[in-house]
C-alpha cells in the first residue's frame, strides 16, 4: 500500500496535491489547523483513504506526536511513504529589525524545523520499516535571492534547501533508496499571495509588484502546479536525489 502525507492539505496547492494523489490511488493522510472539504468523498471514488490530522506545526512536540499517531495508520503494511511538506507562513513581513522575536520564532519553526522534523521521523521509520521514502519540500525563489522585508521567508527557505541536498548525500552514502527534493512553485493564486499584498510598502517594498501579478493574471493555478509536483513526487525513477526543482522548468 501506497501513502502520502502532505501538509496544509486544507487549501491552496497542500489541496490540489492531496486531490491529484487519490485520483492515482494513493492513500493520502493531511495535516492543516482546518478541514479539508470534499477529500473524503474523493477518496470513496477512489477506493482509497483520506484520514486528517489537526496540528500547529508551530509546536514542535504536537508535530512529533501527530507523527506517532500517523505511524499507527500502517497496521497492514505499507510499501512507500511520499511525504510532502507543503505548508508554511510569510509573515512577519517587515523590515527585520522591526520584527517581533516570538514571531520570527514561530516562523522559523513552521517554515524550517517542522519540515525537517517529518522528514527526519519518516526517514528512520521507512529505514526501521523497510519500504521506500520520498520527501518533498516546498521551497521558494527568495531561497536564492534577498528581499527587502522577506528577511525571515527568504531564511528559511535557503535554509530548506540546504537540508535537502543534505539530506539526499547522507542517503546516497548509505544506499537506501529513499529521496528527497524540494520544489520551488513560483507565483500561484493562494491565500499567502493575499497576505503579501496587504503588506504596506514600508514592510514590503516590493508590494505594487505583487499587486501586479493578480491584476495581470500571471499568478498560476495550484491544480497545474500540484501536477507537476506529484509528477515529479511520483516519478521515482528518474527523481533526482537532493534537486532543487522549479515548475518553471516544466510550465
């Protein structure tokens, strides 16, 4: 049996990533703070599962706990464990040292150390368990480049992708078989686009621009996007271990 887990599956591309792997018959178990609406049903028309787990990834020992009650799910076997991280958050968007500590902390803890941690668990569970892992992280464009007022997101998610490749030379070197990538999805139509476009320009100097890309319809649909992250998520094959990926390469 195949399973999947994928965070912040109640929206945006977390939803459309759930939704493209029950369609190919892939268990699927989400993790967000809200329901995700109409996956069950999709999931019957599937001959498959959709179970949803509550949790803040903001705590790290509720994310450790919802990855024990996750391994309990696999009492009649699994044989590979696609994980996606997909959640995380933009605020606080301002200029850094105007930003409040409780909150860059939290942000570090969503954006970096959750996706880290599952991948972590799941890596010694799929090694203890014998079947095959693949981990993908949801990266950004501003991991490679800075952005004034983005100091925390553009942190965390270089940070994201040198774990990744880190991840992916320790496992070639024990030969496991198990893979990990991260994806960078570009401009798409979701809630944290709203969020960065309610940003004042002296938070975000970059914010007309923003602005722009809904007013020209250049922000991308997370149902196309989710395709190309599930194909290449599925593609185990000729998924390269430890890749930075980016739709763009693909769209």
């Amino acid at each position: 049996m195949k399973y999947a887990i994928v965070t912040g599956v109640s929206k945006g591309l977390g939803y459309s990533v759930a939704k493209l792997l029950l369609e190919k018959e892939i268990h699927v178990i989400g993790i967000s703070r809200s329901e995700a609406s109409g996956l069950n049903q999709l999931a019957e028309e599937n001959n498959v599962t959709f179970q949803q787990f509550q949790c803040d990834l903001g705590d790290v020992e509720a994310v450790e706990e919802t990855c024990s009650k996750i391994k309990n799910q696999w009492s009649n076997g699994i044989s590979a464990l696609y994980l996606v991280n997909n959640a995380a958050v933009i605020d606080p968007v301002d200029q850094a040292m105007n930003t409040k500590s409780s909150e860059l902390a939290y942000h570090v803890q969503v954006n970096t150390i959750a996706p880290m941690v599952m991948t972590n668990l799941f890596l010694k569970e799929a090694s203890s368990k014998e079947f095959s892992f693949i981990g993908a992280t949801v990266t950004s464009g501003a991991a490679e480049r800075p952005i004034s007022g983005w100091s925390a997101y553009c942190s965390t998610k270089a940070s994201i992708n040198m774990y990744t490749q880190t991840v992916a030379i320790e496992q070639d070197e024990r030969r496991t078989g198990n893979k990990v990538f991260a994806f960078s999805p570009g401009i798409m139509d979701t809630g944290m686009q709203e969020k960065i476009r309610a940003a004042s320009p002296e938070e975000f100097t970059d914010v007309e621009t923003f602005k722009s890309y809904k007013e020209d319809k250049a922000l991308k649909d997370t149902d196309t996007v989710g395709g190309v992250l599930v194909d290449i998520l599925t593609n185990e094959a000729n998924l390269e271990n430890g890749k930075i990926y980016n739709v763009k390469d693909f769209l």
